[in-house]
C-alpha cells in the first residue's frame, strides 16, 4: 500500500474515507505504519492515550484499511450508556425480553456487525459482568441476545479504546485480566498532540477548511496566531484543537489573531516561556562554596593545601571540608 496517500503536508489536507485522518509528524507516520501492518489480519486492537488525541478515527482508518472495508464499521461509547441499557445495545433481545422492550425486539451492534468491525469505546467503563460476556464473544465468536436460549454465531473484528490504565485497573480488580489480554493482541498507544507538535500545522489547515466550509465562513489564522497555537500544549488534544477553530470562525472576523485566541491558550504558552525560578543568592553562594570545597579536597586531600588553593585560613578550610566532605580534615 502507498502510505503517501495517507499523510499529510501543510498544502493539503485530504481525508481518508470515513476516519478523517490528518497525520505529518513522525510519531503520528509511525502509527499509521502499525495501522497498516495491523489492518489486513482480524486479532483484537487495544488504543490507547488520552481523550481527544483520535482513537476513533484510527480505528475507523484500521477498518477502511482492512478486507472488511465494505462491511459495518460501528461504534458504541460504553461509558455513555447507562449499565442497564448496555447489555441490550451490544447483545440485542427478544421479544418481551425485558419491561419496556420493544415488541419485535432489537438487534443488537454485535450481530449488526456481522462481517465487520465493532468499535468498543472507552471499554475501561465496561461492568465487570458486561466484560465476561464480551470475552465470550471474542474467544467463542457466538453471543447469547437477552431472552433467547441458543447462542447466535458471528463473525465481528474488535477494536477497543480506552484513556484508562487497564493494567492498573486490572491490579485493582475494576477490569478482568482475561479479557484485559485478550484485547491486548495488538497494543496500539495514540500520542498526545503535545508529543506530536508537527501535526498542528496541518490540523489547524484542516480544521479551518472543514468548518469554513460547514459554516460558509472565508476564516483564516494570521501568523502570530498561528504561533501560539503551535507553542501550547493542547492538553485536551485534536478535540479541544477543533473546538477552539470552530469557535472562533464563528466569534471573530475574518483573519483570527493572536489577540483573538483564548486566554488559556495566549497565558498557557506565555507561563511555558517563564524560565524556572531561580534559587535565592544564599543558597546559589552555598552550592558554590560546596562545590569548591569539595574539588579542591578531593585534589589537595589537605585543609592546609585547600586554605591556601582558596585564599582562606586554615581553620575555615577544616570546617568547611568537615560540612561538605563529611570527613576530618588532615591538617597537614
């Protein structure tokens, strides 16, 4: 597969199928390498990173990429359902299955993406009793709906996705080991925008083109602007990046400024700058003094030689190498 068609410059912007990909940085270049390796073979997918940094998108990138391509490719957010209602949505039920189902029943997404690809978002929110069936499904292929007897066979890809440390979890009994390896066939970590500053650039170009378009605005970011925006670190990711964009097209006039952008990010990068406190004169004169006490008594080995090397009585060379030596000056 030619992988240039997948990355982005800052001249172009394009999207990828329905995974909306905008990638330059090198971090970012490799991911799309383990995405393209990964694609073609149907093990369990793990991402994971932060909230916002575009685990949804690389699994929809994973899925285009794959044999499954033309078939369902669906989404389901587990920490947005309610519990009760979860079990349902995945595993689907019969008819008078439960009070207030429907009377015809439901599918459910894992039979409706038979074929396909069935994308488990934020899976660390999952009930421990919800995650020993979706073991099953995953090791045994079939899936029991609610109020049915017989297990059903299918055949569905899993990629999950999660901003929790589900080894942690797992430590702490919030998440089944079983299924924790399970899902762990193939680890993919997605970078924080910060760790990948090269992406920017491009996403700003992106972002700017979709919502100018949406929003029938003729937007663009001056230079300074621009700037700053490279230099802050972003830590809700490509999401809180959109938000930012999207905004301000529609709050400002044409050319977005600096003066325009929001005081977090404008105060962020200006804090970044500052540089470190430095330590009061005391206590750089005292790191001072110890480090010529203790080089000239490991050269000298002599409180003698040490008062004359530095200028000092011989005295003060004795106490000063007892401080910061720990040893008993030899007075010779």
């Amino acid at each position: 597969m030619d992988l240039s068609k997948h990355l982005l410059t800052s001249d172009s912007c394009p999207e990828h199928g329905r995974s909306g990909m905008v990638m330059h940085s090198s971090a970012m270049k490799q991911v799309l390498r383990l995405c393209e390796k990964i694609a073609s073979y149907d093990s369990t997918v793990l991402l994971q990173g932060e909230t916002g940094t575009g685990k949804s998108a690389l699994a929809g990138l994973i899925h285009g990429m794959s044999r499954r391509s033309r078939q369902p490719f669906l989404t389901i957010n587990c920490a947005s359902i309610p519990e009760n209602l979860l079990e349902a949505e995945l595993f689907g039920y019969s008819p008078g299955a439960f009070t207030g189902a429907l009377k015809q029943g439901k599918i459910g997404l894992i039979e409706a993406a038979h074929q396909g690809t069935l994308f488990l978002d934020e899976i660390g929110e999952m009930p421990l009793h919800m995650q020993a069936k979706l073991l099953h499904v995953i090791q045994d292929q079939e899936f029991l709906p609610l109020g049915q007897v017989e297990s059903k066979k299918v055949d569905v890809r899993m990629i999950a996705a999660t901003n929790c440390n589900l080894q942690k979890m797992v430590q702490q009994k919030k998440f089944r080991e079983d299924l924790y390896y399970r899902l762990h066939v193939i680890d993919l970590k997605v970078p924080p925008l910060r760790e990948r500053m090269d992406d920017i650039e491009p996403l700003v170009a992106h972002f700017m083109r979709k919502h100018n378009e949406r929003l029938g605005g003729n937007h663009r970011v001056a230079p300074d602007a621009l700037h700053l925006l490279k230099r802050y670190r972003w830590p809700g990711n490509i999401r809180q990046l959109e938000n930012v964009l999207e905004k301000l097209i529609i709050t400002t006039d044409s050319l977005i400024t600096a003066a325009d952008l929001p005081d977090e990010i404008r105060l962020g990068v200006s804090a970044a700058q500052l540089p470190s406190p430095l330590p009061s004169l005391s206590v750089a004169l005292e790191e001072l003094e110890k480090q010529l006490i203790s080089q000239s008594y490991d050269r000298f080995k002599s409180s003698r030689k040490v008062a004359e090397y530095l200028k000092i009585s011989q005295s003060k060379a004795s106490r000063l190498i007892r401080k910061y030596c720990d040893v008993i000056a030899d007075e010779a």
